[in-house]
C-alpha cells in the first residue's frame, strides 16, 4: 500500500495515497487517524485499491485504465 503523509498549513499530519505505478500523489487532506477515508475518497476518484497476493496496490485512474487495456489484450490475445 502506499500511503504517504505530509502536513496541513498549520503542522498537522494529513494521508495521501500514492499510485504504485506512476508515483502520481492523491492529497486526500485526511487526518492522521482517519486512515481508511484516505483509501475511500482514492476510490472515489476512480483509483483501483485492491490487494494482490499479500500486498496493497494502489492505481491511479491512468495506470488502472492500462491495466485493464493490457488484461484485454492478452485475453483478445488468447481467443484468436
């Protein structure tokens, strides 16, 4: 999972999520011990937040959109 911190205006510690692929960073301006909401509001910006194997990956909307273009075409790949 990549999660990264940073501070508000004033020193407070907020969430993030960063795309595993990219390294594109969503500032979700979430508190410290809101750790979930982080991960909410990535989703609902169209980010794929899901585990695979025994670790998190987090897609940006790009990265996720190519992955499923590459998932297509492997599987376009295979029926012909």
């Amino acid at each position: 999972m990549s999660t990264f911190h940073y501070k508000d205006k004033f020193g407070e510690p907020l969430n993030g999520v960063k795309c595993d692929a990219c390294g594109f960073k969503l500032y979700t301006d979430t508190e410290g011990q809101c750790f979930g909401e982080h991960m909410r509001i990535a989703k609902q910006n169209g980010w794929l937040i899901t585990k695979e194997g025994d670790k998190w990956l987090n897609l940006c909307p790009q990265c996720k959109q190519a992955l499923e273009e590459k998932k297509r075409e492997k599987w376009l790949a295979s029926v012909e």
